[in-house]
C-alpha cells in the first residue's frame, strides 16, 4: 500500500527517527509487517511530524491498511499540535486513495491531517 519509489530515506534518516522515538513497527497476527515513522520538523510554515517512512511488506499489502495505518501513525505520536505530513509519489494511487481515506488533505501536493485525538 505505501512504498515509497525513488526518494527513500537514508540509513542515517532511518536512525534519527528512531532517535527521535517516532518509528514505530506494524504487527499483523503476530508477524512483523511493515513500519512507519516521522520526524519532527516545520513544513511550509507549520510545525509538523513529517512521515520519513512508511511501508507494509508485500505479504500484508492489497487489504486495506493503508489508511489504517496514517491514523493509527497519527494517534501514536505526540498530541503536541503538529500536523501529519507526508509526500506521496505522483503516481502512487493506491496511497493516494489510502490517505484520503485517513482523512488526509492533498494541499498543493502535500498531504496533511492532525495529531490531536
């Protein structure tokens, strides 16, 4: 559902948001499945948790956690009045349509939606 194609993070990318306490692993019946993470940064003015990473194993792709996953990403991370944001490829319509499912907003672009519960 969400692979990223070309810009992938970097190892060091991957360490700071570990760091940073915003990586998180996906468990699906009881099997690693993916993970997704974020670093704290401002985007276009608003302080945000800019989604460095996120990704489902082939084995747990094509059921739908695509969206699942952005909200559940969003109610783990810090209630401290960031937006969740993330690039998503111009041709990756799957994540396209997962994000609008979680709410997110395209805005020029840019896909945005609250932390706060």
């Amino acid at each position: 559902m969400w692979r990223r194609t070309g810009n992938s993070c970097s190892e060091e990318d991957l360490q700071d948001t570990i760091d940073a306490g915003t990586m998180f692993d996906v468990i699906w019946s009881g099997q690693w499945s993916g993970y997704a993470g974020t670093l704290a940064k401002t985007k276009n003015g608003l302080p945000a948790q800019s989604v460095q990473e996120m990704l489902l194993a082939p084995y747990a792709r094509g059921y739908g956690f695509g969206s699942s996953l952005s909200i559940l990403l969003a109610r783990h991370l810090p209630a401290d009045g960031r937006v969740l944001s993330g690039t998503i490829h111009g041709e990756n319509r799957g994540a396209q349509t997962a994000a609008r499912r979680a709410g997110r907003h395209d805005i020029g672009g840019w896909w945005w939606v609250p932390t706060v519960n």
